[in-house]
C-alpha cells in the first residue's frame, strides 16, 4: 500500500457498477466523488458519462457536486452546507472477492498474525 492512501476509498467500488479503483497512474484520479442517498459513493469514468446515476442534487444550485463528510453536505460548486439527514444509506455493490483480496494484501504486508 502506497503512503496516503486513503483506505476506505481505495476499498470503496463504484456505487453504478461495483467495479474497484487500481493503483492510480500519476496525476489526480479520473473517479469523482457524488453524494447518492446521504451516503458519499464513488463514480468510475466509465458510469460519469451515464446521465441517469440518481445522485443527490445541491437545493440550493442544483449541482451534484457534493461531499458527504462529519454529518454534512457540501455542494462543491456553490459551498452551500446542510446537515446530512439521519438514516441515509446508498446501496453499494458488493465487489465479489473483495474481502479475500484485502485479506490477502494484509497477510502479505503485515505478515500472518495468529
């Protein structure tokens, strides 16, 4: 795992198509960020050129542009701010074999503990 890497991020597929993020090439990430049922979930390129991916909307601006973070939404394009309402849960595909890969990417850096 490379210094910085956010974890749960890197873990997080994509909320459209389940697929996983891959060790990023140099340069900023081409995923984006989207705020989907109070949740934050993440976008891959291939789902950013869909138009219909239901994601929450600014009330104030209308953008999708939103972070979900410490119990609030930010609208990145207006900076508009509301608390995140309670209950909120995006469904999120569960990539298959996920959990045998991080398991095994632990065992490999960490070494097996018993």
């Amino acid at each position: 795992m490379s210094a910085g890497l956010d974890l749960p991020e890197a873990i997080m597929p994509c909320f459209s198509c389940g697929a996983r993020q891959s060790d990023p090439i140099r340069g900023a990430s081409p995923w984006k960020r989207g705020v989907r049922q109070e949740t934050q979930v993440l976008i891959c390129p291939d789902c950013q050129r869909a138009h219909d991916l239901d994601l929450d909307t600014c009330s104030t601006c209308g953008s999708v542009a939103l972070i979900c973070r410490l119990g609030e939404v930010e609208c990145r394009s207006c900076g508009a701010v509301r608390p995140a309402r309670a209950g909120g849960q995006a469904e999120i595909p569960c990539a298959p074999g996920l959990a045998d890969e991080v398991e095994a990417a632990l065992i490999r850096v960490l070494g097996r503990v018993h």
